[in-house]
C-alpha cells in the first residue's frame, strides 16, 4: 500500500500498513448525504415491537432470541439495499434457525460441536461467490451457529430457540415488507430519477470516464421496478419503458465518448462542440428527473430537445468531407440524434405517465413463482466447482474461516475468558477475504466496538434496566444504527454493539462488565483474523486474473453476436443486451479486484500502472464494440465478406486466447490482426460500406493490440 507520496510504509515483517487511509478520525466520517433516517425508522420499527410484545407475553431470554433474529435480517436488508429479497431472507432466517438447533444439541459434546462447526464454516466463506447479500448471510448462519447455539439444551429446547429466532427474523421480513409497499410509484419514480440524474452527471464527465461507477443507480431502479410489493401491477409497465430509454442512453452516451476520445488526434476543434451538445442533453436529462419527482411542477425539456437539435445541426454543417475526421464527427452527430430520440420518447412517456387520464386504478395479477431453472442450479454448481481451488479468494476464505472459528472458539474456552464466544463471532465479521477490506473494516469495527462498548456502559450507569426504559434506548440506538448503516459503516456497527449489548442487559444486570469482555474479545478476535490472513494470504495476482479473464471472455461473447448484426444476421435482441450487460458487470467486477489489488502491500499487489492500463484498453474494446452495435441497429450492415470474417474470427480469437492467458493457459498472441484489418477496409471499400464501419474496426484491432501488448503476451509475431 502506498502512500499518497508514493512510497510504501512497512512494517519489519513485510506487512504495509493503511494509517493514512484508515486513521481513527476518517474511519468515522459520516457522509451525511447518505443518511437514511426513514429507512432506519422503517427497519427499525419491527424490532422494536416485536421486542415490546415477547417481553410482555415471554420470558427475556425468548425476547433476546427474537430480537437478535430480527436484528440480523434487518442488518441483511440494509447489506442488500434498496431493495430486501424475499428468497435470501428467507434462507437466512431457514440457516439461523438450523444453526442455533444445532449448535445446541451438540454443545454438551465439546469435540462434536467444533467438528460441525468447522464445515459449517468452510461452506459459509464460499457463499462470497455469488455476492455480497449472500457472504452476510453465512456470517450470520456463523454468528447464530457460535452466539446463539452456545447455550447446551435438550433437542426440545434447541427447537424452541431456534423457533424462537426464526420467528422473529420471519415477523421482521413481513414487516419489512408491509412497511414498504408502496401505496403509489413515489419510491420508483425516484429511483428512476435518480438514474436520469446520474446518466446526466455522466454526459458532462470527460469522455476518459468509465460508465460503470455510475450505473448503479440504474440497477437500483431495476431493482425497485422487480420489488414483491408491485409484483402484478400493471401500470408498471410505462415506467419499465422510460427507464429501458435510460439504458439505451447510456449505451449511445458510452459509445460517443469513444469516438470523443479518438477525435483528440483527429479534430479537437470539434471537440468543444459535442461537448457542448453532450451538456444539452444532460440538461435534458436532469428536467426529465425533475419531471418525475414533481409530476405537477413544469418542466422545459422540450426547449433543451430542440437546442440539441440546433447543435447537432451546426456539427454537421461543419464537417460533411469523407475525411477520418469526417466520418467519425457524423458518428458522433448521429449518436447525438438518436440520443435526442430517446429524450424525445422518455419524455412523451413522462408526460402521459404525469396526465390526469392515466391515473386509473390498478389490478393485480397472479404472481408466478416459478421453480429455479436447471440452468441457474447448474451456473450455481460451475461456479462453485470452479472456485475449490487454492487460487480461489473465496476458497482461501473459506479454509481461513473453517480453522480460525473454531480455534478461537477452543481458545475461549481454554482460558476460561467471560463471554468467550464473542471471540469466535469478531473472527466470523473481521476476516474477509481479501487484505484491504480486512485492516479496514477490522479496524472500523475496533473503533466502533470501542464507541459501542462505550455508549452501553454510559446507559447502563445512568438508567434503570427496566423493560420500559430499555425498549425506549433499543428504538434509539436501533434506529441510529440502521439510519447510519450506508453513511458510515464503523459509526452503524458502533451502534449495532450498543444495541446487543443493551438487550443483553435484559436477561444481565453486568452490562459493564459485557462491554469491557465484548471489546477485550473484539480485540482478540481481530488478532487472530489478521493472523489467519497473513498464515494464508488470498494472492491478489489470483483474484485480478480470474476477473480479467472473465471480462475477456464477455467481451468475446459480446463481439461475436455484435459481428452477426454487421452481417445482417438475426440474432435476439435481449441477448445482445444480456451480453451487453454481462460484460458491464464483468468489467466493473475486474476495476475492483484491479483496485483491491493495488492497495495490498507492496511486495504482493500488481503493478498499478499496468493493471490501470489493461483496464483502460478493455474500455476502448467494450466502447468500440458499442459503436459497432448501433451502427448495425441503425442499419449499417453487409453481406458475407470474405476478409471482414477473417478479421472478426482473428478479433475473436485474441480476445479467447487473453481470457486463456489470464486462466494461467499458455497462449500466443494473434500478430495478423493489422494485416486483416487492411484486407477487410479494402473489401468494405469495394462493396461501398460505410466509412464509419471500417473506422471502427480499425479501433478495434488497435485496442486489441494493445491488450495483448500489456497483458505479455507472446509477441514475437506481431506486426508493429
């Protein structure tokens, strides 16, 4: 890790430290923009309840049990923000409950609970495969497995506290979603809002700018457009179509700032031009999200649709010659008119959806919960086979968890330490599998626990543990952890310690004395996770790979269906954008193992200027194939050529042979690619093709070129 000099700062045994970046003071720094105190409200209401009404009617320690049950869903709905999964938070409700039954019955047989314990663990660290929703949930199959299943009981009793903790994670899920159904499309119209603010933040960035780091928002629109709560209505169905314009957009937007790129060396005069355009339609794009929010305020996005027309107008007057700088300025006027298209359509959608003769009732349909496909069950199967392997993070996280848990969990009770089993669960939330976020956040929940031990001994000194005293500070604290939970991670997960420890305090009148052990145990749990990393650490060379060949490899498949639309083939439109979005996700998947990777220590991470560099060359090919992409849609398509084939079958199999080379495949680079690319412009010259085909394949093969050049590849018969 680096400072921001440059220079590294390590420790005698090799380990850099991340003091500058994760000192005390920026560790808790809230993003006040992200607080979300009708979230915290909304998530922490259930418990809340929940906990008033099993107090009055059951015993504290079946209280406690429904109320940590509770807890931990919510914590799950905020990871899976914005919107809760009804099947995941059923699986973790299904696995808590299993875990506390058998962590129970077998708590009397030591050497049986540990032995179950340490496969519990190995398959919990891989569910880091499919996704950051899915790691909590096996932390949290852990937690209740060494927290709640601690306690040695009949198998009687084992099956009330499990039901006991499945019942209040279920009546917490109910809750969670009666709460958030929507009596209108208030939350859907801002999420798409949102989406049209953020395309338009886009449109103004420099043209250098990946798209991926802003598309999340689109994805949280989908997200709430797919939630349980509207499932049926049909009215839906005209906000689906504005936000499918938002989408085409950004694919328009993606490749203009290709083209804006390769101008640099072509026509920077022109380039002040389309900037100007691409502002217009920012502008648009920001009083259609205007329009959504406020469906009565008025709004002029029709003015700023007929100024980018103008612009468009005058860019075209300007550059009519065949010319390299010809023809890429009327690709990126032809991108301008089609995106004013897409304005133009959203914004009729918006009005209609606004207009007094569509607010009708709605009625619902019969939702279809349909079985999962064999081929998702068998995606899930590859992807897990492909990942029991020593170069696998979450493989290597898996084997860490299974031998680090169960350690600590016989260190605890070897040296007779109170409260022992919170040393086992600060393992299960510390160690993650890769080095960055373990110092981070093991040193965001050091720092939290520290507050939250802090802020329950305070409480517990100043007010009586009554029951009406301690629902009042759950609903605080609870309400302050949920609302922080995006704005600060160590701030929330201060308050979430306060909160566990304060509804221990119901069944405990030594609430102090938990705070001390918690952040003694905390401490220690911290210990031994960075020990476990650093015993066998997750090699980022590993990890970069196996994304970068995964980006690779969607960028094959996406060429490949984009040439069959140059050739005039039919092919499906929703898998050229299911294609277009696996290499997205791809893409953005592989900028973060890249940037994971750089903030490891200095004698492990890979070169920061090169993993930047291959990332950036990945963007130009992703953007060029864009540019092919709609060029076929608008028309632009050829026969069978000959030597356009050629070059396309090359083009395909550099991209597979990078994704072979970054698999750890011997592979050779494909040194033809210019030789083919000169064939087939000819040939596309011949038939009377458009010149922007040619210049697009031309970026291409450079692009190509140079990830091979960057990813060492064999290149001894390339052409320079």
């Amino acid at each position: 890790m680096t400072s921001e000099g440059g220079e590294s700062s390590r420790t005698p045994g090799g380990l850099s430290l991340i003091v500058a970046q994760s000192a005390p003071h920026k560790v808790l720094r809230i993003d006040f923009s992200l607080l979300a105190p009708v979230t915290g409200a909304v998530t922490a209401l259930p418990l809340v309840l929940m906990l008033a009404i099993s107090l009055h009617f059951s015993s504290g320690s079946s209280a406690i049990a429904m109320a940590v049950g509770a807890n931990l869903v919510a914590v799950v709905s905020l990871v899976g923000a914005p919107r809760l999964s009804l099947r995941l938070a059923l699986l973790d409700a299904a696995l808590m409950g299993f875990a506390v039954f058998i962590g129970t019955i077998t708590v009397p047989t030591a050497w049986l609970h540990i032995a179950l314990l340490v496969p519990w663990c190995f398959g919990a660290g891989m569910l880091v495969v499919f996704g950051q929703t899915q790691a909590a949930i096996g932390t949290q199959a852990i937690i209740a497995y060494v927290v709640l299943g601690r306690f040695a009981g009949s198998a009687l009793t084992a099956l009330h506290l499990s039901l006991f903790v499945v019942g209040g994670a279920l009546i917490e899920v109910l809750a969670l979603l009666i709460l958030r159904l929507p009596p209108s499309f208030r939350h859907q119209r801002s999420q798409i809002a949102n989406a049209f603010e953020t395309i338009a933040e886009l449109a103004r960035s420099a043209p250098s700018r990946p798209a991926t780091d802003l598309l999340s928002a689109i994805d949280t629109a989908d997200q709430a457009l797919s939630a349980r709560s509207i499932f049926g209505r049909t009215d839906v169905q005209e906000l689906r179509g504005i936000l499918n314009q938002v989408r085409r957009f950004r694919l328009e937007l993606t490749t203009l700032a290709g083209l804006r790129q390769r101008m640099d060396n072509t026509a920077p005069e022109l380039e002040g031009g389309i900037r100007d355009a691409t502002a217009i339609a920012a502008r648009a794009l920001d009083e259609l999200g205007a329009a959504l929010r406020s469906p009565r305020a008025p709004s002029s996005w029709h003015e700023s649709i007929d100024e980018l027309r103008a612009s468009t107008a005058q860019l075209e007057a300007r550059y009519v010659d065949d010319s390299t700088s010809g023809l890429i300025v009327a690709q990126c006027v032809a991108h301008l008119n089609a995106m004013r298209g897409q304005l133009r359509s959203a914004g009729t959608m918006i009005e209609h959806l606004n207009s007094d003769q569509n607010r009708r009732a709605w009625r619902v349909r019969a939702p279809n919960f349909s079985n999962p496909s064999r081929d998702q069950l068998d995606m899930n199967y590859s992807l897990i086979k492909e990942n029991l392997s020593s170069d696998s993070s979450a493989f290597r996280h898996a084997v860490r968890l299974s031998v680090a848990i169960p350690v600590s969990t016989m260190l605890g009770s070897i040296l007779a330490i109170p409260r022992s089993y919170w040393i086992p669960f600060a393992v299960a939330v510390i160690l993650k599998p890769d080095y960055s976020t373990l110092v981070k956040r093991g040193l965001g929940r050091l720092v939290g626990t520290m507050l939250g031990a802090t802020l329950a001994a305070v409480l517990a000194s100043e007010f009586n543990s009554n029951y009406a005293v301690t629902l009042v500070m759950v609903a605080i604290i609870a309400w302050l952890a949920y609302a922080t939970w995006a704005a600060s991670f160590s701030v929330a997960i201060g308050f979430v310690t306060a909160l566990i420890l304060v509804l221990l305090s119901i069944s405990s009148n030594d609430t102090i004395g938990t705070a001390l052990d918690r952040l003694l145990d905390v401490s220690l749990g911290g210990a031994l996770s960075v020990i476990a990393y650093l015993v066998w650490p997750t090699s980022p060379r590993a990890g970069v790979s196996q994304a970068e060949a995964s980006l690779f490899r969607a960028l094959h498949d996406y060429l490949e269906i984009v040439s069959q639309q140059i050739r005039n083939v039919q092919v499906a439109s929703q898998e050229v954008a299911h294609r277009s979005k696996t290499v997205r996700i791809a893409w953005g998947k592989a900028e973060a193992a890249v940037g994971r990777s750089i903030e490891e220590p200095a004698s492990t991470r890979i070169n920061p200027l090169e993993g930047r560099s291959l990332m950036s060359a990945t963007m130009r090919i992703l953007r060029v194939i864009h540019a092919l992409r709609t060029e076929a849609e608008r028309g632009v398509t050829i026969g069978e050529l000959e030597h356009y084939n050629e070059l396309v079958s090359g083009c395909l199999l550099a991209l597979e042979r990078l994704s072979q080379h970054f698999q750890g495949v011997p592979a050779h680079a494909v040194g033809d690619l210019r030789m083919k690319c000169d064939l087939a412009e000819r040939q596309l010259a011949d038939v009377g093709a458009a010149g922007s085909l040619a210049l697009n394949l031309g970026e291409l093969v450079n692009a190509i070129n140079t990830a091979q050049h960057l990813s060492d590849l064999d290149e001894t018969s390339l052409n320079p």
